[in-house]
C-alpha cells in the first residue's frame, strides 16, 4: 500500500532500534576496510537472521550489496531487510547462475558484496561447510575477499525452527572480527579441479573461523 521510500524509512527506523535496544556491538579490525580498494567480497558465518541487519548496520558506509536467500522474503521482519539493504536473492542448494551473474557483475563495477558462504544459518553455533560457489564468484570477478567473524547474533535472534516469523530479539553482546584480507588461491599443476575447489574452499573459510572463539569453528576447527 505504501510507497517502496516510506516503507524503506520505515523499515531502517523499525530495525535500528532493535538493533539499538538489544545489541551490545563489539568489533575489532574496522580500521583495515579502509585501507582495502573495492570491489571487496566480505564473507562471514551465518548464526541468525539478524546477522545482515547487523552487518548493514556495520558497513553502511561501504555500500554493500548483500546475497540473501529467496525464502526470507517469506518472514515480516527479515522481509524489512530487503527495503533496508541492497540485496541479490539467492536461490538455495542449486546452481543459481541468474544470482551468481548478478553477483559478480556488481563486483565488476567496483561496487562491494558480503555473503554468508554457509548458506545457511548453523543450528549449533558451529561453522559448517561453504558453498563452492563462492570460488567462482570470486575468480571472476577478482575482488579481493574480506573474512568476517560474527558470534553472540544466535543469542539476538535465536533460531525457531518452528517458524521464522516466531522468533524474537533478546539482549545480547554481539562481537565482529574483521579478518586480513586474502585473494583466492593459485591453482598448483596437479591438482585436479575438485581437489583445488577443497583446498581453496578451506583456506577461504578457515579465514573466517580462525577470527571466532573455538566452539564456533566447527568442520574449521583445525584452522591455525
């Protein structure tokens, strides 16, 4: 019923205060965005659905185009997002080429991307595998990619697995880590494709699991 602008301000009022009333946010690492030229591909785990309100809130000045998934439309609040922040929706579990042209087509006009690489919200805290995907959108696009650790937005937002439209905010301190920046990996002679898709994939993602606490690594916990 009312115009795309006024639920826009609507929405950035509603979530802000949220955000402001619930989070207590800790980052470390800021300083290191900007010194990096764009386009940059920010990566991060995935705990809750209020991890991209908190990252819009955090690179507001970065303009961030955010990947999201299809099925958040389908929720009241996270559909807020979407009028909020700069979105690409992603279809999940497939081979979503119409989404992964869009993604790299808007790195390759220097404008910056943050996707969660998991896919998915991890139901126990603990960091589960990427989507080779990300590879893909990266080595086309060259952007340098920028590892972020997020704990505390589980505890924020916690999970139903009931309904999405059930779950509800609580106050809690919510920590970001901001990772040195990496580019993707050099394919070494003998590896074929997959075992280079393994390497790179673990090298990216153990990026993001060295910035959290152990318990949340999960299949990253060897990193180093």
């Amino acid at each position: 019923i009312l115009p795309d602008k006024v639920v826009s301000f609507i929405a950035k009022k509603l979530l802000d205060s949220y955000i402001n009333k619930y989070a207590n946010i800790k980052t470390h690492g800021m300083e290191k965005i900007k010194e990096i030229k764009s386009p940059i591909l920010f990566i991060c785990n995935h705990l809750s659905n209020a991890d991209g309100i908190v990252m819009n809130k955090l690179l507001k000045d970065n303009n961030v185009t955010f990947v999201a998934g299809v099925k958040l439309t389908d929720n009241k609040l996270t559909k807020l997002g979407f009028f909020v922040a700069k979105t690409i929706q992603l279809k999940p579990n497939s081979a979503d080429k119409e989404a992964i042209s869009k993604i790299v087509n808007t790195l390759k006009q220097g404008n910056n991307i943050m996707i969660f690489p998991e896919g998915t919200r991890s139901r126990n805290g603990k960091m589960m595998e990427g989507k080779r995907g990300l590879i893909l959108m990266a080595k086309l696009s060259k952007a340098t990619i920028v590892p972020m650790g997020i704990w505390g937005t589980e505890k924020l937002l916690p999970i139903d697995d009931r309904d999405m439209a059930l779950e509800k905010f609580h106050h809690a301190d919510v920590n970001i880590d901001i990772g040195e920046p990496i580019m993707l990996p050099s394919k070494n002679v003998e590896e074929d494709r997959d075992e280079y898709y393994d390497r790179a994939m673990n090298e990216i993602m153990s990026s993001i699991a060295i910035l959290l606490p152990e318990k949340y690594r999960g299949v990253y916990s060897k990193c180093k």
